[in-house]
C-alpha cells in the first residue's frame, strides 16, 4: 500500500488514539506488519510516497527502529483517552466563557441603593465598595457637556455649545448630544486616530532620509469614513487585507468599491528604511490612485 500526501492529512501524532486513527486515507500503521503500514514507505522515501521528513531522509538505523517498533505491535506508553490532545484543546477552549450564551445574573447588594442607574453600575459600585471607594458626586452640567464633547470629537464646546446645554434640564438633553456628536464628521476624526496609531500610519518613510508619501492621505479618510458610517469591524478588516480582491456587491456605488481598493494601504505603511520607501511609497501611490476620477471626492 502506497502511501499518498493525502495520508497525512488530518493526521495527528499527539496521541494514542491519533496515531491509531490515522489520517484521511486511514491508519498511518498496522501493527506487526510493516509491509502494510504506510508509514514505512514514506520513511524510507519510496516512489509515489509521500516522503516523510520531506526534508531529508532519515538514518538507515531510525528506519530500522521504526520497523522493528511496529513489528512489535507499535507500542504506545502514553494514556489512552479516546481522543487527540488537539481534540482535548478544542474541547477546552470551547468552555471559555467567550463563547458561552450569556446568562442573567442577579446585580449584587450595593450599600450606595441610590446611585446605580442601570444593571451594570451595581457591579460597578459593589466592586468600588468593596476596595473602599467611594463614588464621586456626579459632574455639574458644564463639566459634563465638556467631558462629551472631548470623549466624542476631541475638542472643548464653545460657549455657545454650552449654554444650550446647561440651561436644558431636559432628560434627553444629554442622549441627543451625545447623538448629535456621534453623527458629526469629528467623531470619526478623533476615533479614527487610534486605529491609525495601530497601523502605524504616517505620510512619510520616517527613518534616515523620512521619504514622503504624498497619496496616503486617502486611506486616513478611508478609516474616518469608516467610523462615520459605523462600518462593521469584520468587514473593516477584510477590507483592509484583501479589499481589492473583494467582488462588488450588486448596486454597489462606485465610491463604495473605490474604498475598497484603497483599503489595502495598510499593508505598507510604517517606518521603512530607505532602501525600501521608493517601492512602498510607489505602491502606496497605485493603491490611493487606483481610479484618479474619485481622488477629488477623498479630500
């Protein structure tokens, strides 16, 4: 029996029970019989064997070792347990509380009753109290219509901001503030900071000679339109690695698939030495100018 690359896959030799089962074309061995066992032709590199170490060929006396191991009926020390250690991993990580339904949990006692305002500050305050801290009293309207506005967008309110604010007592006074911020162009630009930071964006090379890249200015709106239209994060991300290789959905705008492209620019920023940077600012060039009808749009 010859054994083909497709005789290990799916194989796993981590344990007792893995090395019994084989791979998708069946046992790796049979015991006592090495002329039955693909194991042995792939060890020994024969023709039309899937040669294992693919590397090199293993020692005449491994070979031999092999062999006499499986005339002797494979003799396994470990522990049978009935399934792989790689089973054993997926079984416990499956047990993780990330992927557990969640469950109602009751809010603990607080001796503060009435500070809570919803489910979580009980288990906000009940961990406070029990560290012996204290909650500070809430911010008066101008600090707090100040601290949204820096939160949200990064910059303070003018004072016709404020006195809106302050002067409306109205309980959906701080919800539609808070709404309205979401909504500005601001949001994304201050959010969009982060994720910037995280790919180490920049407009040049940095390093010893710090070569501009004069095109990278679109994927930073790309990100900042991204956080304005609350795109879904996996799609930001498959975007990011692999936007220009991405179908166009049915309908789909022409600006929309242009985002698209220029996602992938990710891929090339951070400091490059400048042996480097002709070729990553020239790519970065290709991927922000893929269809220079929309460049005006970008800006």
């Amino acid at each position: 029996m010859n054994a083909t690359p497709r005789t290990a896959r799916k194989l796993e030799l981590d344990s007792s029970a893995g090395l019994r089962r084989g791979g998708d074309s069946g046992p790796i061995l049979v015991s006592h019989d090495i002329e039955k066992s693909p194991l042995i032709p792939m060890l020994r590199h024969e023709e039309d064997a899937s040669a294992m170490p693919p590397e090199h060929k293993l020692a005449d006396e491994v070979i031999a070792a092999f062999e006499e191991w499986i005339r002797l009926g494979a003799p396994d020390s470990r522990q049978e347990t009935g399934t792989t250690t790689k089973e054993q991993r997926l079984e416990a990580g499956q047990r993780h509380w990330s992927f557990q339904p969640p469950q109602p949990f009751e809010s603990p006692a607080v001796q503060q009753a009435d500070w809570p305002r919803g489910a979580i500050d009980h288990f906000v305050l009940a961990r406070m109290e029990s560290n012996g801290v204290k909650p500070v009293p809430d911010a008066n309207r101008r600090t707090l219509v100040r601290r949204v506005y820096f939160d949200l967008v990064g910059l303070p309110p003018s004072p016709q901001q404020v006195e809106p604010f302050v002067a409306n007592d109205s309980p959906d006074a701080l919800p539609n503030l808070i709404d309205q911020l979401l909504d500005s162009p601001q949001f994304g630009e201050r959010w969009g900071r982060h994720w910037l930071d995280v790919v180490r964006y920049a407009e040049s090379s940095g390093m010893e000679f710090n070569f501009t890249y004069p095109h990278a200015w679109p994927y930073r709106n790309y990100v900042i339109d991204a956080l304005n239209q609350d795109k879904p994060y996996d799609v930001f991300l498959r975007e990011q690695i692999a936007g220009d290789l991405m179908p166009a959905a049915e309908n789909e705008s022409p600006a929309a698939i242009e985002a698209r492209r220029i996602a992938p620019s990710m891929l090339a920023f951070g400091p490059k030495r400048h042996n480097s940077s002709g070729t990553e600012s020239r790519w970065i060039s290709s991927m922000t100018r893929s269809t220079p009808s929309f460049a005006p749009r970008w800006r």
